[in-house]
C-alpha cells in the first residue's frame, strides 16, 4: 500500500540521511485511501462511540532505511516505508487495531505537525461496507467522503491542509454521548465545522435512522461549542425546517412560494379526538382550496399525506375524501402504537402535475451567484404506490419539450420561468433563515399544463372564420401553465445525474465562512472559483447512446452561469438554458 501526500504548507522535511530505521516524523494519513477499510486513530478518543483522526499528520516509524541512490519518484517500491504509530481502529472490527503500513515519498515526511486550514467534524453512521454508493445516500462513501476526497473536495484544493474526526455512530445512545467539549477540543484548524451523514426520523426504522430529537439536540451542542454544521445544510435551525418539512403549512398561505394548499394534523389532536381533528382539518384544507380558486364549496377533496423527517418517497400517500383520509391519517400516524414518535402529518391538495422541474442551486462565493441547473424528471406509478411519483428517470430538454409540453415551446418557457421566480424566493428565504447563503439548494417544483381541447380548436377554427371574414388575425388559444413548489432539499439530495464536483467545492468553501482568519491565500478571503456541474448520468424514459450523453456532458462542462441572488433576476445560464 502506498500514497501520494503533496507537500503542506509551513513545515519542515527531514533531509535524506536522517531518514534511518527507527526514526520517527510525520505523514498525512488518509482513511479513505488506505485501503476498503475504515480505520481511524483512536489513542484517547472516545470508545462509545468509535472516534478518532480519519484524515490528518500522524506520527509515523521509518521501517528501512531510506536508500538515496536508488530513489525514483515515478517507482513507489524506492520511497520510504512507514508505520503510522498509534492504535488504528475499524467501527466493524472493534476489537482489533491495526498499525497500517505504507510508503511515502520522502518530500511528503514532516519533522512536526502543521496547524491546518480546516478541522472537520464528521458524524457517520458505522456500517459503511453494505451501503448503496449513491449520491443521495448519506450512509454511503459518494456522500461522506465527497467534501473530502471527491472532485472538488478538500484533497484537491487544500491537499494534507485540513483534518478530519470521524465519530461513527450505531444509534441513539452514541449520539447523545457526544461531548461538545471533547469534539472542540479535538479540532486544531483555523476554520471548524460539522458534517453529518444520518437519517433523522420520527418514523423509520434501520440502517442510519435515528431520533430527530436526538440528533438535533447533538448539533445544537455542537453549534454551541463553535463547531458550525456545513452539510447536510447551514445550520441545524434550518435543517430541522427541510427534514421536517415544517415550512408547508404557513408557506402555503405566501403566494411568493407556490405551495399548494397545506394543513397540518397533530398527533396530539389526534389520540385525544380522532374522528373530530380528522374532520377540522379535512374542512380547513378544503377551504383553502376553495380559497385559492382551486375547487368548489362541497367538491371532494384530493390531497396528498406526508409525514415530516422521512427519506426516500416513504411515507407519502394521497386521499381522495375525508373517508380515506380518515383510514390513511391512523395508519401514517401510527395512533395503534403507544410508542409512536410521529409529531404531525402534512395534508396537500394534490396537483396534476405531468413533470417534476427541478433546479440544483450551487453557490459560487467568487462571483457571489449560484450555478443553477433546470432538471426535468419523469413521473409514472411506480410498483407498491397508489398515485404517481416522481422517478429518478431525467427527461433532456427535447425530450422534455416533445413528452410533457407537446412541442409547445411557449408552455416550456413559461413553466421555467415560473420555477425560477420561485426558486429567487426559496434562496432568499434560506438566505435570510441562516444570514447565509445556502452552499447548494435542490428545489422541486410540479408543473401543471392545461393544454388547448378539441372544441378549444374547433372553436378556434370557427373564430378563424369569422376573424378572416373581418380581415383580422385570429388567435391561438395559448397552454395555460401554474408552477407548484414540492420540496426544497437539503445538501443530501440526489443530483439527478449531475456530476457532484461543484456541489463538493461549494460545500468546502463553506467550511471557510465562520472566521476570518488572517491566513495569506487561506480559503476564508480567496475562495476558489465553483467548478461547472457536468451531465455525468441519465436515468432517462427513451434509450440514448453513450455519443449523445459524451455531447451533453461536454456541452455542460462548457457552459457559463450567471447569478441569481446578486442581479434579483432569473438565472440565465449556458447550464440552465438547455446547453445541458
């Protein structure tokens, strides 16, 4: 096993002749690039949960003496060989420890430890080796190593500059033994922040869940002790807000966000009147509608339940009347069970939306504007479901123009332009949440189309007639377009196939905002400028060759991108105008 470790800032080398058996100097030790294992440094870290130094210099033993004149740099077998000292611990192996061994290039070696830029808190889940490696699976290595090793990530642009401290954790009862004190004091760099890779649930059971409650009582701790957390989003206050989904009901009454008519159904209300709290909230629901010009006074309600601090489509249902909705609310609620943990359910009125557009937000801080890139995604009943659901299937722009919008080029414009509208408003409410801009933002928006009927064209064809009778020109009858907003995502969210490199170096740089720290070229006053997302996948609904997908991520990769948040205007970018 060897690494390639480029030279830190501030430190010494030894010289060649005092690399001798036995001594002792520094390497930057890597967890991810070690091997398939995870192995961090525990010497005097906590033991429950497992916690300890998963990226950072380590003490290291010269096991040979290094031979000068035989050193190549190109051939790994002539560097130096090293043990790194310490006990060395796997979170599926407990009870072994490891002294990994390894060679390094003898420029890479340090007579003492550097302060680093960053220190990085990283709170995980333990059993990494059965994890799906997805972009939205927060349990897996694509998204807990991404700011880190990724493209875009802190090896590539602050390399053996940073730290990592990596606590894994099995459940509840490790979370709440986290010490904020002891996190604090764990972390040396000039910037320190927190990333967590968890479930929060109220609700949902297995690998990664764990209690709401507990969690975000642990990143209050956190906040408080100075460790700011940076990913899945910029602040626990507003993280709670997207997992939980606790914007949807006062949102739905702002007509700036374009949230379908919403209530919320208290567990509370529930256990001590179910019949009555079901049926207030089925006739507030259905006045809202009636409200918005949505529906008629008595017209049967069509809705959709969802429950807050749930992942992956689950616990989303629809209802058509206050029956079903009465039979569905008990079950989702979980009202049989006298441990059930689930606070408040979410009803909606449910649109006829034929696609679902969503703009992936990446903030540059260079250029003080976001990247932002227009996704449309197929909808289709999906097995196990009851209504339609957004899929991970992606439509292109043509695909999109031809499949949803039936050519109708002005339906197309108007629904992105409406989505963009919208998506000004979520940033500055996420912005004015925090008094930060958010590092990246994944909104979701329905899109309904009414398009033109038979007897709109045969009506059209008669109006023809007479307009040319007149001698004037007849007019088309145009699609009438509405934009609804579905979710607004945290960090953690699925990139719909775009690479994940800007998400990545956004992320990062904001690691660097909570201190100015006086460092010349430090990322806190000369931020690097945000790479461009590239088309990296399509799930798609129509096969495509690997040609056209090499066009679209090249087209991508060569796009430009203008702001959202400093001009106040919609985005206009070579990634949001359909260069993609």
């Amino acid at each position: 096993m060897f690494a390639v470790v480029p030279a830190a800032r501030e430190s010494s080398v030894p010289g060649f002749s005092d690399l001798v058996q036995g001594s002792r100097w520094y390497a930057f030790y890597r967890m991810n690039q070690i091997s398939r294992w995870r192995q961090v440094l525990n010497d005097g870290c906590l033991q429950a949960p497992l916690a300890g130094l998963s990226d950072g210099w380590v003490q290291v033993e010269v096991l040979n003496t290094f031979n000068a004149a035989e050193y190549d740099e190109s051939r790994h077998q002539t560097w130096v060989k090293v043990k790194f000292l310490g006990t060395f611990v796997d979170p599926l192996s407990l009870d072994q420890r490891w002294s990994p061994e390894l060679s390094v290039k003898p420029c890479d070696l340090r007579i003492s430890v550097p302060r680093p830029a960053l220190s990085l808190l990283n709170v995980r889940w333990f059993n990494y080796y059965e994890q799906r490696n997805a972009q939205w699976n927060c349990l897996g290595e694509a998204l807990n190593s991404g700011v880190i090793d990724g493209v875009g990530g802190a090896w590539e642009a602050i390399p053996s500059d940073y730290e990592v401290v990596t606590i894994f954790v099995r459940g509840a009862d490790d979370i709440q033994r986290i010490n904020p004190v002891w996190a604090a004091q764990q972390l040396r760099g000039r910037h320190r922040c927190c990333t967590v890779h968890l479930w929060p649930t109220q609700s949902n059971t297995g690998d990664g869940y764990v209690p709401e409650d507990v969690v975000f009582r642990c990143l209050e701790r956190l906040e408080q002790a100075g460790i700011p957390l940076r990913h899945p989003s910029h602040s626990s206050m507003l993280y709670r807000q997207l997992c939980g989904k606790t914007w949807i009901p006062a949102m739905s009454r702002n007509p700036l966000a374009g949230v379908p008519p919403s209530v919320r159904l208290m567990s509370g209300d529930c256990r001590s009147g179910y019949g009555a709290a079901v049926a207030r909230a089925y006739r507030v629901l259905s006045d809202s509608i009636v409200d918005a010009g949505m529906g008629n006074a008595g017209d049967p309600v069509e809705g959709v339940m969802k429950a807050g601090f749930s992942w992956m489509g689950q616990d989303v249902t629809c209802f058509a009347g206050q029956q079903q909705l009465d039979e569905k609310a008990r079950k989702m609620l979980k009202l049989d069970s006298l441990d059930a943990t689930v606070q408040c359910i979410y009803l909606q009125h449910k649109v006829n939306k034929l696609v679902e557009l969503r703009r992936i937000c990446f903030y540059d801080r260079v250029s003080d504007q976001y990247q932002i890139h227009t996704r449309y995604m197929v909808v289709e009943q999906r097995r196990n479901w009851d209504f339609e659901m957004t899929s991970a299937k992606t439509y292109t722009e043509a695909e999109a123009l031809e499949h949803v919008f039936k050519g109708n080029t002005g339906a197309k414009a108007d629904a992105e332009r409406q989505a963009a509208e919208l998506g000004q408003h979520w940033l500055q409410w996420m912005q004015r949440e925090t008094g930060s801009k958010a590092a990246f933002a994944r909104l979701d928006f329905l899109v309904e189309v009414d398009f033109p009927t038979d007897e709109d064209k045969k009506a059209k064809d008669e109006e023809a007639k007479d307009e040319e009778a007149k001698g004037e020109e007849a007019k088309d009858k145009e699609a009438t377009v509405k934009v609804w907003t579905c979710e607004v995502t945290e960090i953690g969210g699925s990139l719909c196939g775009l690479s994940d490199n800007a998400r990545n170096a956004a992320v990062l740089s904001s690691c660097f905002t909570d201190v100015t720290c006086g460092t010349v070229g430090c990322l806190c006053t000369t931020p690097r400028p945000l790479p461009v997302a590239a088309v990296e996948e399509y799930w798609t609904h129509a096969p495509r060759d690997a040609g056209a997908n090499a066009e679209l991520s090249q087209a991508a990769a060569e796009g430009t991108t203008e702001g959202v948040e400093g001009s106040g205007a919609a985005v206009a970018s070579g990634a949001e105008n359909g260069s993609l």
